[in-house]
DNA sequence: TCAATCAGGACCCGAATGGTACCATTTGGC
DNA sequence: GCCAAATGGTACCATTCGGGTCCTGATTGA
C-alpha cells in the first residue's frame, strides 16, 4: 500500500492543531478533544513526537506540550522520521549486508535513489502548508534523482 | 517506515531478470534460480503480476512468462500498485467519507498531494533503470506540487 | 496420453500495529 | 505541605496483515 501508519496521520493532525495556538501549552487531553481523537492516542502520539523534539512538553500541573520549532521548520518527512523510523522503501535498503542477494542484484542503489527523491518530496511540505487556512501554493522543487552512475556504460 | 512489501520488492527483481532475456518466455522455477528466490514466492509474485497485465503468461508445456511491455514503459509505480494497490500515503486519501474527522481537518487534500507527487516521482523511473548494466542516468522531472488552493488567501 | 506449467484458491503462522491501562514523576496552586 | 493535574515510560492485549506453503484444476506441447 505505501501507506504511513495511522498514528503518523494522527500526529500530523495533532502538530496541525498545535500550529494554530502557538507560544501557549496545551494539554494532551485538550487537543484530543480539538482534534476529536482518543485522548489516550493523542498522548502516546505526543509523547513520541516530544522525544524527536517535535514538541516541546512541560510537565506538572498547568503543563502541555507545544511546538518545539516553527510550522515551517517541520516536514512532513520529520514528522514520519519521528513516528516511523528511517524512511525506506525497503529492508536492504537502510542497512548493507542483510539482503542475500546483495551481490547480484543491482537494484539496491537504485531503491537507494528512489527513496531519497521520495525523502526530499516530503521534505519540501512544512506543517505550516497542511494548516488550513494558512496555505499557501507549495512547489516541491525539482527533485532530481542523483545520477552517480560514473561511466554511464552500456 | 514508509516501506514496500516484500513481495513487491521481489516483484521489481523478478521483472528486471525478465528484462534481461526479452521476447522468450521463462518459466517460473527458472527465474526463482536465477533470482535466488524461493520457486512458490516467484509464482505467486508472477500471477499477481499478471493479472495487472505487466507480464504476459503461456501455460502448458514450454510455458512461462515474459514482459508485457518493453521495460522502458514499466515504470516503478505500476509495479507498486499492481502488487499492493493505489499509492495513498493514508487511508481517507483514498475514499471519501471513511475518516471521522474529514469536516473539520482541512489536511486531507494536501495529502493528496503529497500522494500525487510521489506518484508521479516513481513513475518516472522505469524498469529499464533498475536493470543493472542498462543503467543511464535518470532525472525525475521537477516533481511540483498542484497548488490549486483556490484564491490563496492569507 | 502424459508431463510440464500456469491459475486460483485455501491455509497457517509470526510479526507488527492500534489501542488501552497502569504507575512513577513532576509541577503549580491552595 | 499537600493535593490535583499533567507528562514519562512501560507493559499488555487483541486484531490485522504479510509472507509463505500447499493443493487442485485448467491448459498446452511433445
Ligand atoms: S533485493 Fe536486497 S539487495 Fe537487491
Ligand atoms: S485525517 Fe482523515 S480527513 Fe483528515
């Protein structure tokens, strides 16, 4: 499916939510119920998010979280590197040595290639594009696969 | 992660050693040894290629498989999406009115784009590119984002 | 006729995901 | 000083999904 994981989606409409109070905290329990999700979910999602740095948590009473950075110091592809982990599109993409097929397949640095034009599309969209009534036209710049292959042989 | 199935990174091995020997057909358990891939799995990778018309198959004796097209005109996504379905990066981008909250969360179209413009990434890669040996340098073309945000206001 | 080969399922198992709950820790207010 | 509010962290369970195998039937060439 390609899909991201729903609580991937759900932090991207959390981060959202916080984009549009900045500066105050908020509490997990009160952007659940601005966002319409479980506050239970909101919390687990939060609490990874603040371990990336995404957001910034106070603890104690009167605590909350809010942005850690600026909505438009946050991808969307932070926001998966948060949530998900590395971005690959496969297994023997992000470590060497684990494919058995290493050695004769020629694939691999392409995959490799693949997933860095996908990173850097996602890289290009802030938070502050996916906030309604913020947008503006985004352009995701060229995204040009990076073409090492040295002697172009054929 | 962001990842592919398995099987359908099988999938684009499987292709590109089709790729290598154009025209015959090649049966099943012969392109599982030469993909050091288990028979049962190429079968059931090939069927399903099949089916979305990227390979063409004989049955009977002297059977087997070859490209449906030339691999200059498979590209990545359609073999993503002919193993594992539509490219969406979440679940409402896909169907309209499955998600709770799709009244109040204005995100869900610039997944949409987001989605769009992986899409349009990957399919500017094909098979012929991941063949190894027929390698040439490929440029993904200035991947843009449709802004179409009506009167882009702010 | 027979053997090879694809077609189309059913099936099973393990891993990952989504979701929940619990307890410790911190902090502000009374 | 104490309590309520709120996060931090972990552990847990149910369900789903993906990977993988196997079986039976249909087709085709020798
Ligand atoms: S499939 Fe793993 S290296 Fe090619
Ligand atoms: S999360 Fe489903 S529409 Fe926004």
């Amino acid at each position: 499916m390609l899909r991201i994981a729903k609580l991937t989606d759900y932090a991207t409409v959390v981060l959202a939510t916080l984009a549009e109070r900045p500066g105050a905290h908020a509490s997990a329990t009160e952007l659940a119920t601005l966002a319409r999700l479980e506050p239970t979910t909101v919390s687990k999602v939060l609490k990874t998010l603040a371990q990336a740095g995404l957001v910034e948590s106070r603890r104690g009473a009167a605590g909350g979280y809010r942005l850690g950075r600026a909505p438009e110091a946050i991808s969307v592809a932070d926001v998966i590197v948060a949530m998900e982990g590395p971005i690959g599109l496969t297994e023997c993409q992000l470590h060497v040595g684990l494919c058995h097929h290493e050695g004769h397949c020629g694939i691999r640095g392409n995959w490799q290639k693949i997933g860095v034009a996908i990173e850097t599309a996602l890289q290009s969209v802030s938070l502050a594009d996916l906030v309604p009534g913020r947008r503006r036209p985004t352009a995701i710049p060229s995204v040009t696969l990076p073409a090492e292959v040295p002697g172009a042989e054929r």
